[in-house]
C-alpha cells in the first residue's frame, strides 16, 4: 500500500480509522460506552492485528446519536433499538422510493 492509498482511505466513511480511545474523546463519552454499543450490537469495530478495536467515521455517528439518546434519559439497550428501528424505516422508505420510480418509468400513462 502506497501513501497515496491511506489517504484516499481517509475520506472513506467506513475506514476503520480511529481507536477506541480517540473515538471515546471524540464523542465525549467513554470507552465504556463504545464497549456496550458494541455488546448491543449496534455497532460492530474492526479489529487491528492487535485486536484493538477501531471505528469509522460511520460508527462514530451511529455512536454519537446513542449518545444524544442516552444523554435525554433512553437506556442504552433501547437507544440502540431505537437506531436500529430507524436505520431499518430509512432503507424501507429508499426500496419503496425506488420501486415507486421504477413503476413510473414503466408506466405509459405517466410519460410525458
């Protein structure tokens, strides 16, 4: 892997590139914390060659918008359904936009 390669990985979301550590700093909240998301399963980080845990910048929202949840009274347990409630109602809501298209590009009543 070149230098050019990691940092074109910088910009991708789902590079695993911050420890549990920075990632806990980054949030405000504890390593802890990241250690029950991860028991929860609402996310899952990598693993180094060391076995330490790393996070994306994806995980890390997922993460912040327990934290917001938790911060306002939810248990953990549910915050973390919650999210994943609502991850499955957004890919829900995007399948039927796209098939509602797709009956429309077919639909010769509805050409123009």
């Amino acid at each position: 892997m070149t230098a050019g390669d990691s940092f074109g990985r910088l910009d991708d979301d789902d590079y695993p590139a911050y420890t549990m550590g920075r990632a806990a700093e980054l949030l405000g909240t504890t390593q802890g914390f990241l250690r029950a998301l991860g028991e929860a399963r609402l996310i899952t980080p990598l693993r180094s060659e060391g076995g330490h845990r790393r996070y994306s910048r994806y995980q890390l929202r997922i993460a912040a918008r327990a934290r917001e949840l938790v911060d306002h009274g939810t248990p953990i347990e549910a915050a973390c359904r919650i999210i994943i409630l609502e991850d499955q109602l957004e890919e829900a809501q995007r399948i039927n936009a796209e098939y509602r298209r797709a009956a429309q590009s077919t639909d010769p009543t509805t050409a123009t």
